[in-house]
C-alpha cells in the first residue's frame, strides 16, 4: 500500500465519512503511518502482549515518520490541524491502544503539559528534542493511596532549598515510566498549597521504579511504581506556568479530546476484525455476516463508531474551554468502547479469545480507558456536580 493507492486510507466503520475532512497531504501522512503500522508494527504485538514486553524500539521509527512536525502537515506557527492529530491518534489505536500510549505518551501528553505548563524559554529548549524523541518523558500523577481523589491529595512533597528543589513520594501505575528519560512528576509544596510539576531525570539520585505486574490490560505499556527519595531537581526544571491542580487541568484542556480519538480508533479497528472475520466463518452452511443477529451486532458498533466520531470532531474542531466537558467525553467514549468491544469480541466466538484475531486486545484494553484520566464514575461526578451545583463527590 503506499501513499497514492485510494483504497489506502478508508475507514470501513466511518459510515458517514469524517475522514473526508482531512487535507490530501495529511492523507498522506496517514497512509504512509497505516503502512509502517501493517507492516513492522501489528506483526509484533501478539508477542509483546503475551510476554508482556514494552515494544519501545516502535518510537524511533514512528519519530521519523515525522507526524508532528512535516511541513506539510503544520501551519505557519508550527501546529498540525487538530483534526489531523485526532486521526493520527485513531490511526495509532486502530492498530492497538498500546502503539498509541507509547507514541501519545509522549508526543501528546508530556509534550503538551511541558508545552502548555512551561516557559517559553522551557518550550524553546525542550520542544524540538521532545518531538524526535531525543528527550522523552511520562506523566507522573497519580500516587498508591491517592487515585480518584488525587486532585485534593497530592502527598508527593517538594521542599525548597537554596539551590532547587527536593522531592519525596511515592507514584503508581505511571505508564512509559520505564522507556522515559524523565518524568513528569506533580508534587505540592511544602509548607504552601501551591501543586507543582517538575521534569525530573529518571536517572536522579533517589528514583527507584518497578514494573507493576500481572496486569491484564494494556499489556505492552507498562506502568510503573515510582519511588522518590530525597530527589533533587534544579528549579530550571520546575514547569514554570504550573502552580494549581487548575493548571495542570488547563495544560490538559487540548489533550481532551484524545481520549475520544483513542475509543474511535478502538472501536474501528475492532469492527474491522469483526467484519472481516463474519465474512468468512461459515455456520449452518453460510457466512455468519450473513445472520440477522450478527448484522444486529455489527450495526449497533458502526452506530456507536459514528457517535464516538461525531464527538471527537465537534469538541476537536469546537473545543470548550471549560473542566466539565471533558468528562462528558470521557464517559460517553468509555461506555461507547466497552459496547463496540464487547459486540466484536461476541461475533469472533471462540477464536475471539485469541489474541491473533485482535478483539480480545480492544476488549480488555477498554478497560483501561475506562479507568486511567479518572473513571467513568468520577467524571459523571464532575458533570453532575456542574449540572446541580451539588458535590457527590464526598457524603
Ligand atoms: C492502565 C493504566 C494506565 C495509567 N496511566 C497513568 C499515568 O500514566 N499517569 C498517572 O498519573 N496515572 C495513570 N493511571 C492511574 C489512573 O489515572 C487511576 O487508576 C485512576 O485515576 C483511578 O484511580 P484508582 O485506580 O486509584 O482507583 P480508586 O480511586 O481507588 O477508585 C476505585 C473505584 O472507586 C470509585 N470511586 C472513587 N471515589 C468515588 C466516589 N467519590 N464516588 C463514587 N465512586 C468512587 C472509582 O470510580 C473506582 O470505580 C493509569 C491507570 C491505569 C489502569
């Protein structure tokens, strides 16, 4: 497949054709991603799922494809379209949700908090290599005893010293932690309540990490027990913009909507191996895409794939600039996600079990978006509390 083949950028579960919205050169850029993707990516991941091995070495080529920074695909100040960045994100969890964590990780989350946390002169000096991937990094929040409530109980401390900063605490379920040269890391300040964010080496004095183990989602990222010790961090790495739990939530703002792209993609890649699989399983002397109940299945996903789709583009091409929208995003994706790939998995019968018919993956890796950036419940918390003026949060 290459860039000028016209079959090579169709979306087979798009039935009301989003991706017309795209430019030809962005096409482009995608047909050449879903090529490199077929070919030296998708043929790995049974391997790294089963073994539970992080696939990093998939970055540097995906850095050379050059998504975020080709001429051809940014406007004069430096910025894709933000609807070619949400098919570059679907394109990745098309394939598998993992593919997008290690190159979102990066390239959306650190990039954009550094981006929008940092100082001009921070972004000057940091935004190119970020990009390449010469300087990577995670984004260090959430802690062991503070999950869902982390926004008001940060317990990671950061003490200032004359020269910078020394940090203690303990972070969990910290995802690319372990292929990341530094970590994002939020702490309060002692003696104050300002939240702060500091792009800390990983190879600091006092930083000790290990993989957390057995999990049964998202199997080829791993995440990450962070432990910090008496951390010293110059205050030239502290992200000068970021001084609120509110700042952190602004630097996310553009951010927002990915999870959206990543439940699109999700959903498309699964009906996709749905599809192709009802086509040709015979049962009772035909193709199972053939039986009234099966098509049930496969319409209610194409239905749930347009909804998904319909919300990525308005809130990517309308964004709102408020805290209480996201969360409607996030709940409706996960719910949407967890139908579609649970319809799939039910239509490949026993062989969706297996992990070479692609289903099982979006299914148990729906679980994880169900719950990373705060759960689904915690967000109809949000949006409740904006449409009451009462908290549930707490009794
Ligand atoms: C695969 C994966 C990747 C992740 N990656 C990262 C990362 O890169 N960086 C990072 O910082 N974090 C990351 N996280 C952490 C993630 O954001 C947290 O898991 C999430 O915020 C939920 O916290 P918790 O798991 O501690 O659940 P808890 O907060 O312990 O919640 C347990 C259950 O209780 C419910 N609950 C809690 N409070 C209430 C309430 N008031 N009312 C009703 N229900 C409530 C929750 O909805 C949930 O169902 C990741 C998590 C996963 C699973």
């Amino acid at each position: 497949m290459t860039a000028g083949d016209p079959r090579a950028l169709e979306y087979p579960g798009d039935l009301l054709r989003f991706a017309d919205d795209l430019t030809a050169a962005e096409r482009a850029k995608l047909t050449l991603l879903r090529a490199h993707l077929d070919r030296h990516v998708a043929p790995i991941l049974v391997d790294a799922w089963e073994s539970a091995q992080t696939p990093a070495h998939i970055r540097a080529p995906l850095a050379e494809l050059r998504l975020v920074d080709d001429p051809s695909v940014i406007d004069g100040s430096g910025r894709c379209r933000a609807i070619y960045e949400g098919f570059r994100t679907l394109e990745l969890a098309r394939t598998d949700l993992a593919v997008s964590i290690l190159y979102g990780g990066q390239v959306g989350m650190f990039r954009t908090v550094v981006r929008e946390g940092g100082s001009p002169e921070q972004v000057a000096a940091w935004d190119d290599d970020i990009v390449a991937f010469r300087m990577t990094g995670c984004f260090a929040l959430t802690e062991p005893d503070h999950g869902s409530d982390i926004a008001r109980g940060i317990a990671t401390a950061a003490r200032r010293t004359e020269s910078g900063w020394v940090l203690n605490g303990h972070k969990r379920w910290i995802g690319n932690a372990t292929i990341s040269d530094n970590l994002l890391v939020v702490a309060r300040e002692e003696g104050a309540d300002r939240v702060l964010a500091f792009v800390v080496p990983s190879a600091s004095a006092g930083i000790s990490m290990t993989v957390i183990e057995h999990k049964a989602a998202l199997r080829a990222v791993h995440n990450a027990d962070i432990r910090l010790v008496d951390v010293e961090v110059a205050e030239e790495r502290r992200l000068a913009r970021i001084e609120s739990f509110d700042d952190i939530n602004r630097a996310f703002r553009t951010l927002r909507p990915d999870i959206v792209w990543n439940s699109a993609g999700m959903q498309l890649g699964a009906y996709e191996a749905a599809i192709e699989y009802a086509s040709v399983r015979q049962q009772f002397g035909r193709p199972i895409a053939g039986f009234q109940l099966v098509q049930d299945k496969l319409v209610r996903m194409v239905a749930n794939i347009a909804q998904t789709l319909a919300l990525a583009v308005r809130t990517t091409t309308h964004p709102v600039a408020d805290d209480v929208s996201p969360s409607m995003l996030k709940l409706i994706a996960a719910d949407r996600l967890r139908e579609s790939v649970a319809l799939a998995r039910e239509i490949v019968g026993g062989n969706g079990l297996l992990l070479p018919h692609r289903v099982i993956r979006f299914f148990a890796d729906a679980e994880a978006v169900y719950t990373f950036e705060g759960t689904r419940e915690m967000n109809t918390l949000i949006v409740g509390r904006a449409l009451t003026g009462l908290s549930a949060f707490t009794r």
